[in-house]
C-alpha cells in the first residue's frame, strides 16, 4: 500500500477516537482570579505564620449592594462558573472547578448577607449567623447545576468530594460517610478563621496536587488548626477534624497524627516524634469567626503617620 494512502486509511480510521477524546480548555477563572488579587489582604508579620483575610467590606461597598440589593458583577461571575458542565471535565479539572467554584459561592453569600437587617451598618460577625428565611448559610440554595439546586454543603459534598450519597440541600452537619481527600479541608475556605484561609490563587487542573499540598501546610502552620507546645507536650487539634472524620479514619481520627506528620510546622512533627503520639492530646472548639479584613481606623492628627494638615491658603 503506498505511504500516502496508509496515512490516509489511518486519519479515517482515528478520526472518531480524536473527536471523542476532544474536549473544552479548562473552564475561565479570570474573574475570579482577579476579584481573589484584589479583595484577599495578606496578613504579613515577621515570625508568625502567613495568614490572609478577604474585603467583604470593600467589595458590598464596590457593587454598590447597599443601594441596589444585588450584586450585578458577582451576578455575572456566578453565571459564568456556573455554566461549565462538570461532566465535560477530567476529574483534576472538575475537582479545581468544584474547588473555586464553591470558595465563589462563599464570599458571593457572604457580601450578600453582610449586614444584619434593620441594623443599619451592623455586620454578622460569622457566618452561622447569616441565616435566611431560605435556610442557613450553609444549607440554603445556592447554586445550579444541571437542572439541580444546591445549597453550599451540597455542592461541596457532590462535587469538591465526589460523593453523590447525600442530599444536594444537605446541612453542613450531616457528615459524609465515603472517605475522600483530607487535603480538600484545607482547601476550602468557609467565611471563617477556622476554615481553610482564602487563597489569593485560584485552583488549576496541572497543579492541583502542588497547591494542595501548599494549602495543607499553610493552614497547619495556624493556630487555628494545630498547636504544638514542646514544653509541656502538648499537641492540641481543631474539633474541625471530627466533621471530615470519614478523611481521616473514623471517629478515632487515626489519621490525622500521618497527616501532621507529613505536613505539620517541624515543632509539630518533633513534639510527635518525641513523644510518640498517635492522636492530638487534646480537641478544641473552632473559631467561626468571620475571615474579614478589618479596616484600620484613621490616625487623629498629630499621631504619627497621620496625613498633614494642608498649609493655610495665603491671602493675594
């Protein structure tokens, strides 16, 4: 057979595989990359651990939600994540979607819901109590997908972990009972301290597992989820483990000292190492605290870095 007609033959015969096998890029995060660049405020101080906070104050000011009772660029911004179909994604794809999708979700109710009503300027100072008349924050619906009402512990259940088993309106203390990825705790920030802390990166299919891991290490490092005393030998744990219990081995958590181990601060993985540990030495209560950057008051004048007082104008 002459080498033009075998190519020929084998184009033909491939060209159904290549059709199938094609697929949409990776779903558009720009948006949301740049509304995470411009809200999320790095908490930066020398010897502590990085930690950041999210401008829902600027952002409720910016679309203008006080006047309009809406928020046409956030509008805008759900509809496109919205859009993708899940099924048309590989599972890295889908689980970077479902990720920034859901940490979307969560700031877009969360500005939503900022003022207590008839409270003038009060703010909620967390999201437990940002209920509606829908529901709770975390088991109202929220979102659409596929005909499909979600509320935010749904979506985080059926798509962040995969785990089809449960109600898509489901309340956020209905654990799951199929184990997934603990690496997903951290990477989900819920409007709260104690929750995993907004990323000012959005999630990608090709360094999925990189950022993951990063995420992990970034969190352990706080306060909020582990503290390690040396001293006393110490390892206290967030209670927060005990709601993804079914990723770390039940309600024993064997699995969490393994993860400590392999992501923890090194005071952390001495203090295991030296004392043998197995399991934290003690659980406490999680801060559900809002995440919100807090403005700094205005420095009277003559504080020092207060702005000067412009000179008097001069008679002509």
């Amino acid at each position: 057979m002459a080498p033009a007609l075998l190519v020929a033959l084998l184009v033909v015969l491939l060209a159904p595989v290549l059709v199938r096998d094609a697929r949409a890029e990776e779903p558009d995060y720009s948006g949301w990359r740049d509304l995470l660049q411009r809200y999320v405020k790095v908490q930066a101080e020398k010897g502590k651990p990085w930690d950041s906070r999210f401008d829902y104050q600027r952002l409720y000011v910016d679309e203008g939600i006080i006047t309009k009772h809406r928020a046409d660029g956030l509008a805008a911004l759900h509809d496109r994540l919205l859009s993708v179909r899940p099924s048309d994604l590989s599972p890295a794809e889908r689980t970077a979607w479902a990720i920034n999708t859901y940490n979307f979700l969560v700031v877009e109710r969360m500005t939503l819901l900022l003022l207590v009503p008839g409270r003038k300027l009060m703010r909620y100072d967390s999201p437990l109590q940002a209920n509606t008349v829908d529901g709770p924050f975390f088991a109202a619906p929220v979102a659409k997908v596929g005909g499909r009402e979600f509320s935010l512990s749904g979506f985080e259940r059926w798509f962040v972990y995969g785990d089809t088993s449960g109600d898509v309106l489901v309340d956020a203390l209905t654990g799951r009972e199929r184990a997934g990825d603990p690496r997903l705790m951290f990477a989900l920030c819920k409007a709260a301290l104690c929750t995993g802390p907004v990323l000012p990166w959005v999630f990608r299919a090709d360094s999925l597992d990189a950022q993951l891991d990063r995420a992990v290490r970034m969190a352990l490092a706080r306060p909020e989820f582990v503290r390690a005393d040396v001293a006393t030998g110490q390892l206290e744990a967030t209670n927060r483990f005990f709601d993804e219990r079914a990723d770390f081995g039940g309600p024993e958590l064997p699995g969490v000292v393994p993860l400590l181990r392999k992501y923890g601060t090194p005071a952390t993985r001495k203090l295991i190492s030296a004392r043998k540990l197995t399991r934290p030495t003690r659980f406490f209560e999680p801060d559900w605290k809002l995440n919100i950057y807090v403005w700094p008051s205005p420095k009277l004048p003559g504080q020092e870095g207060a702005l000067a007082a412009p000179e008097a104008r001069k008679s002509p």
